[in-house]
C-alpha cells in the first residue's frame, strides 16, 4: 500500500502545531490543498490523519466505521461526571443500546414532542420585552432544560410551575449544569480540548426521581419510563447505573449544539429572512401546521440547515483507529488519530459553490445546489450520526418560528450572544 503524504517528521510537528495554533482551520486546509484528500501530520505528539474528501468520508464512515473508536477525552466531554450512555459505549454494547433507544425519536415521539417545544417557548418569550437586550445562549440554554426535563424525566424546571402532575421539579443548578473541560491526558497545550456543558457533580433530585420511578414503574411516556421497561437481548432490565448514565447524558445532549447554532443562525440571518420566517410562521400557524411534515418543507429550516453549515456544531470529527484498515490504497495503522472536518468540507466550493455565502436556497426542496452526495454532516456521520438529529431540527424549526412572530433579534456590540430585542413588524411580505 502507499505511504500516505504529508508533513509528518518531529521537526515539522513542532511548526505544524505554531501553525495549527494559530490557525486550525487554515492549517488543515493548506494540508488538504497541498497534500489531497489523505493527508497524514504530527503536531508534535502522535501521528495523525486528516480525511478531506467527499467520497473518501463517505466511504470511511459507512464502511470503514468498525474499525474506529471515539478517543477517551471525546468519551469523558460526554459522560462528564456520570456513567456511560449511547454516545460513549462502543460495538455490540453501543448497538444494543441504540437498538433500545430508537423508539424514543421516532414519528410518534416527534408528534408528543411539538406541543412541549412550543409551549415552553411561548413561555420564554413571554418573559421578554421590547427595547431590552437578552443573552440568547444564557435564553436558549434555559429552553433547551426545561424541553429535556419534561420530555426525558417529565419533570418541570424550578421557577417555571409546580410538581403537580410531574415527576417533581428539577432545580436550574441541575438542569443547567457546569462547563466540562476533558483535555487529552490532561495536557493544557493539547492540540484539542473539548469545553461543554455537562451534569453537576450533584444531581440530587434527578437522581431521586430516577429511584422513585425504579421503585414504582410508573410509565409517563417519557424516556425514563421508556428505559425502565426496556428488556435486553437477553430478557435482563438495564441497571440502575445504566439507567442514570443514559438519563443524564440525554438530558444534556442539546446543551450545546441548541443553544449555539440558534446563536448563529440570528446572526446569520439578515431582516429580509428575518420578515420571510415571519411571514410563513403565521401561514403555518393558521393552518396548524407545526408537525414535522410541514416544518420540513420550509424556509426557516432550510436557513437553519445553512446556517449549520458554515458553523458546524462539531467543526472537527475525532476518531481513533482500533484495527488498522485500508482506505483508498492507503493504510491507516492502529491507535492513530484520525480527522474529518465538517468546518472544511461545508465550506469546500467543490461541494458548496459560493461556499462563505448564505444562502438558505440550497436546502430548499428540488433544490440543485446540493448533490445528494455533498458532504454535509452538522450532526455527525455514518451509523453514529445523532439518533435525535430530526428532533433537534423540529425543535429549532419551532423556537425560531415562534420566535420571529413575535420579535425581531439585532445583535449588538455587547457580546456574541447579546442580541436587542423589538416587536416584529405586523406587515409581513408574502413570498
């Protein structure tokens, strides 16, 4: 097999890493151009390979997937200060448990979960105010909670109703939870170090709703409930352990890709969009089509879908090889770290002409400029792709819609997330 090419010598790993330091994203696509799409590098500690083609990456996470395993810092930014769930088991244990949970983000809990995004963001917006200034990722987040408490736990979040008819009520501090920093071998100077929020080290009253629902196998429709009764291959019930890892990893799946991609996607958008979004929010609303099968047709998802393309929740995709494999003439040996970029390839004009535009057209229906081959993964790829990515798109299809019939979003100076808040405009263009 060929030797893969590339800058990959110790003296050159220590300029790779000034240059990766001071700019990743031009770094790894001056390798890209100058190398191909296989390009294998060292940032002066481990030997790496980045991935940079459509076809390649295709072909790398759909039939080369087996032979790869999520790093341990990856594992850790996702199982924080608990146990193990879907995103961080691996082989058969993962397929079990994806297998289990499939049903959990299917049609029927997608027709449940409408009603419950809606009302709890009419409720954030109704705390707003004209003239004010909000911080939409502070905003957002507290959304996101509170959507998680009632859909995982049927829990309502401290300060927004009682316990009556729920679970209980899931205090903010436990809900919002803490910035988790999982830094490779706890090296500071590591090339990448992940920063996400994550669980508490105290998660008293999640817990305590956990245990009462073990004890009594009360079924609310919820994913705890869902969990509970679930039977494995072997007829045995997950464990307690099981069961509170999965939990909480769910419960803050969406704290980060949520929040920050409805962040760009105000900054992204421009007041032409703006006045487009709120026009078919009141056409959508009139005929009460808020279902998935209306939402998906629609403008404001097809800005969304765009605005994640050029900011990629995950703007770099890090595997490890487990068993080394062959991947278009090329070995890829064992324990070498492996890097796909949805930064780079989004905005690779090859796949995406006029890639730096934005241009929510490209994702509209019967659209032609977007190959079905593109490579366009904001939530992952290959069979690890997030088993709740349509909810996610419902659920941020919703917010802005609800949103943009009500107000108008400026961003200000005062931060990347701080945005000016005013009354939508009442006469809306029809498009």
């Amino acid at each position: 097999m060929a030797t893969i090419p590339g800058p990959k010598s110790e003296p050159l790993g220590k300029l790779n890493y000034e240059f990766w330091r001071a700019d990743m994203f031009g770094f790894l696509a001056a390798l890209s151009e100058e190398y191909g799409n296989i390009v294998a590098f060292d940032l002066g500690r481990s030997p790496c390979i980045l991935v940079n083609g459509a076809a390649e990456v295709r072909e790398l996470f759909s039939e080369r997937e087996s032979f790869l395993r999520k790093p341990e810092f990856v594992k850790d930014s996702n199982r924080g200060n608990w146990n193990d769930g879907l995103t961080t088991l691996e082989g058969p244990a993962w397929e079990t448990r994806r297998r289990l949970l499939r049903s959990c983000f299917g049609a029927r809990s997608m027709e449940r979960y409408a009603p419950l995004v809606a009302s709890c963001t009419r409720d954030m917006l109704d705390t707003w105010s004209c003239a004010c200034e909000a911080d939409l990722l502070s905003e957002f987040r507290i959304l996101t909670a509170r959507i998680a408490a009632r859909f995982v736990l049927d829990a309502e979040l401290e300060g927004y109703g009682s316990a009556n008819g729920r679970s209980g009520v899931l205090p903010l501090a436990e809900a919002y939870g803490d910035e988790h920093i999982s830094i490779p071998g706890g090296d500071p100077t590591a090339p990448l170090v992940m920063v996400r929020p994550r669980a508490s080290r105290r998660m008293d009253l999640a817990i305590g709703i956990i245990n009462d629902r073990i004890e009594t196998g009360e079924n609310r429709d919820d994913v705890l409930s869902h969990l509970i009764r679930a039977r494995l291959p072997d007829g045995e019930r997950l464990t307690h352990d099981e069961i509170v890892g999965e939990v909480i990893q769910i419960l803050y799946a969406g704290h980060h890709t949520i929040p920050s991609t409805l962040v760009n996607f105000w900054r992204d958008i421009s007041a032409a969009d703006a006045n487009r979004i709120a026009s078919e929010a009141d056409c959508l609303s009139a005929s009460g089509g808020w279902d998935w099968p209306a939402l998906s047709g629609s403008y404001c998802l097809a800005a969304l879908k765009e605005s994640m393309r050029l900011h990629p929740p995950a703007p770099i995709l890090y595997r490890e090889v487990e068993t080394t494999f062959e991947l278009r003439g090329f070995e890829f040996p064992r324990n070498v770290a492996l890097w796909v970029s949805p930064q780079l390839l989004h905005n690779d004009a090859r796949y995406f002409p006029e890639p730096h535009r934005f241009l929510p057209e490209r994702f509209m229906k019967d659209s032609l400029s977007v190959a079905p081959q593109s490579p366009y993964f904001p939530f992952g790829a290959g069979r690890r792709v997030c088993i709740a990515y349509h909810m996610a798109l419902q659920q941020m299809t919703l917010i802005v819609l609800l949103t943009a019939r009500r107000f108008r979003l400026i961003a200000t100076h005062d931060g990347f997330s701080v945005f000016r808040v005013q009354a939508a405009s009442q006469r809306r263009a029809i498009y």
